[in-house]
C-alpha cells in the first residue's frame, strides 16, 4: 500500500474509533431508530443497489466465477428486501450493553457489578456475499459498536453502494455515520494495513474459507475471532437407531453442503455397520454424494472412492464426505481431536451413558445429540441473529449474537470507602 493509500486507511481507521466513542453510550432507541432508517433506506435505493451489483455480477461472468458463486454474489429487489427485514429484526433484539453479568455487594460495603459494554471498533473481513455488509453493521450497531468492513473486491461496487445508503441513513440519526465504513482499497495491501491497526481496530472476524481464516490469524496483529472452518462429523454409535441416523446424516449432508455445520464425516461403529452402512450408502448414492471410505466402508458399495489422509481433514463444502467404521465410541473420539476442527460433532444413540461420555470427550463449539449438525446457527439457537460461529475458545465460542460482541468492565460504587 502506497503512502497515500496508508494515511486514508488511517483517516477511516481513527474516524471509526471517535464514531465507536460516540455510538458506545447511546441509549437502546436510538440505535434501533438507526436500524429501521437503515433498513427503510436499503428498500427504498433498491435499484440504483441492483445496478451497481450488476457491474461486479458482469465481472465475475467474464471472469469465469462459477454460478453458484454468482448466486451468491447476486443481489435482487427481493434479496434487499430480506436484508431490510433481517436488519429489522436485529432492532427488536435485547440490547446487551449495560446488561448486568453479575454482581453482589462486598463485605466492606462496595457494590460490584460486571457490566456488558462494547468492543469498539469490529474489523469484518469477509468473502462474496455482500449481504454480510449490512447484515455485519447492523449486529454491530445493534451492539454499539463501528464496524471496518472490508469485503472481498468481487463485490466492491455492491458494497461501496451499501455502506453509501447506510452511511446516508445514520446522517439523519443519533447514530455517527462514520460507525459503518468500508475499508479504502480493493488491494491486498489494504487487508494487511486492517490487521495491523493495532490501537485502532479492537477486533478483527474473518468470514470466510480456511486460506482466508488462516490468514488473518496467522498475520495480525489485531486480536482476531476464528470462525467458520467446519469438518464436522456424525458418529453413528453401536446403541443408534439406525432410521434416525441415516436421516440425520442426510440432512446434515445435503441440506446445504455449501456452508460450515454442514457434514464432512460419518464415523459408524462396527457394532451398526451392518446395519446402517448399506442404507447410508444407498440414502447418500441416491442425493447424488459421493463417499470417500476406509477399506471396511469400501466393502459394502463397489462406487466408494478409497479415502485417504487428506479426506478425513477435508472440509468439502460438496456433495462428498469421508466415512469410516470404527471400533468404539472413544475411537470415534480419537478421529475427531485428530482430525476434527471443533466446530460441531454429533453422535446419534439410544444410550444415554454413551451420549454423556461423546458430550464430555469431544471438545468443540457445539456437540448434537440426536440432532443435525445444521442446527449450530445463530438463529437456529434463538440467538435472532449472528456475526459468525467461533471456533476458538477465548472470547467466544460457537454462534455469535449480539452478547458476543461485547466485552465487560467493572463497576463499583462506595460511600467513601478506603483500602486498608
């Protein structure tokens, strides 16, 4: 990034940080009186916000962008619609600033209470979708916080036009316009120049693939969210019941390859193989997947491709996924710390001895007992909304609403009170 480039990051960076000073005090109403001036103004710019999506959709085209990455990038009336209505949902949510975590009054009479407050200014690094644009302001707004968003160059023109309409928007408000910004640049460099905004950025969440995730954490300086990466499996116990298995699986399978919580291994015991194997197969052959197996998996279908190591790390994001029989539940508990990316594992069981122990052996975000892997989702939880699923342990873990994207301080009030 050329000098030039540097000092207007800088500009947008520190405009940002007096905007989360600003935002971080404003009361519940006046930030959803923001929210819904947002969203009545994305429906009402509607076309000139089709239009400038249509030039980065002509670009992906003649660059040779798959069509289901275009549907992805795409942008309807319609589609600005729902990304209106979602926006107004997450303005009838519980405001988590100032809620009390806990607290009680100590021996000498001080009052303690732990409080929640913002972040402050929350980098958004993210791919494709220039939904995520409004959906990542909104929850930050929502949480009094700015939001830095810098989106993949794809979606440059739909973005620049979004932020435009909400920036326009806050104007009007009690909200500091300057609490939603986009990061200057399409380059790589300015991706760089956010993860070292150290002082100035508090947060930095990466939305999107493995190399892109990898990335972030591995070079910034930022302290950065993890989330997203998902080899998730379903261990199909010796107790199951195999019908619910087999549906289970095909619909943490099928339902929706393309996203996180999505399946990418079955793991079967040997006890069940028999059993389910064979149905499985047929349940998946026929949804058009294709089963990369261990030699026992291999010897119930002739079309099972032989897996190898990659396969058992792969988050396919496709219409594949990795099998394999094992011997016990605490050998399909050694594969997933092995192999697994702690996102969401599930077992299916009649037994609820074998389901206590998966549950307190198997360390990730979220673990499903008798249930699909697809329910680890914001809203799917209850949650009305979510940045992101974290797959790391500090700060947060799992779906991400609107409490996760805050942090505490402390409170204590005395009556003249001195410390011995």
């Amino acid at each position: 990034m050329s000098d030039s480039e540097a000092e207007e990051f800088l500009r947008v960076a520190r405009r940002a940080k007096a905007a989360a000073a600003g935002l971080a005090p404003l009361p519940r109403a006046a930030k959803d009186a923001a929210l819904h001036r947002i969203a009545d103004a994305l429906v009402a710019a509607a076309p000139e916000l089709v239009k400038a999506n249509g030039a980065d959709v002509a670009r992906a085209r003649e660059g040779g962008t798959s069509e289901s990455m275009i549907d992805r990038l795409s942008l309807s009336e319609a589609r600005i619609a729902a990304v209106a209505d979602a926006v107004r949902k997450v303005a009838a949510l519980p405001d988590p600033v100032g809620e009390s975590v806990r607290g009680n009054v100590l021996p000498n009479g001080l009052d303690l209470r732990q409080v929640r407050v913002p972040l402050g200014v929350v980098g958004i690094i993210y791919e494709g979708r220039p939904n995520v644009t409004v959906d990542a302001a909104a929850l930050c707004l929502k949480s009094g916080n700015a939001a830095l968003l810098r989106g993949s160059s794809s979606a440059h023109e739909s973005n620049t036009a979004l932020v435009g309409v909400m920036q326009e928007a806050l104007a009007g408000s009690d909200v500091p316009a300057d609490a939603v910004q986009l990061v200057p640049g399409t380059s790589r460099a300015s991706v760089k120049h956010l993860m070292r905004a150290r002082g100035l950025v508090d947060v930095l969440i990466p939305r999107g693939g493995a190399s892109l995730i990898n990335s972030v954490v591995e070079e910034s300086t930022v302290p950065v969210i993890e989330t997203g990466v998902g080899n998730c499996a379903v261990y199909v116990d010796a107790a199951a019941d195999v019908g619910m298995a087999v549906d289970i699986l095909l619909n943490a399978k099928t339902q929706r390859p393309s996203v996180c919580n999505a399946a990418e291994t079955v793991l079967v015991h040997a006890d069940v193989a028999d059993a389910f194997v064979p149905r499985a197969l047929e349940a998946l052959r026929n949804a058009g997947v294709t089963v990369h197996g261990d030699d026992r998996i291999r010897s119930y279908g002739a079309d099972v491709v032989a897996a190898t190591e990659d396969d058992w790390r792969a988050e396919y994001l496709s219409l594949d996924i990795a099998a394999r029989v094992v011997d016990s539940l605490d050998d399909a508990v050694a594969h997933i710390r092995e192999y697994g990316s702690g996102h969401t594992e599930a077992i299916v069981t009649t037994s609820q001895p074998a389901a206590r122990r998966f549950v307190a052996l198997v360390d990730s975000a979220a673990v499903m007992v008798n249930a699909s892997t697809r329910f680890t989702d914001g809203e799917e939880f209850g949650f009305g909304a979510e940045i992101g699923i974290s797959t790391q342990k500090l700060h947060a873990r799992g779906p991400m609403g609107l409490p996760e994207l805050t942090s505490t301080k402390y409170v204590v009030t005395g009556d003249g009170q001195l410390r011995g």
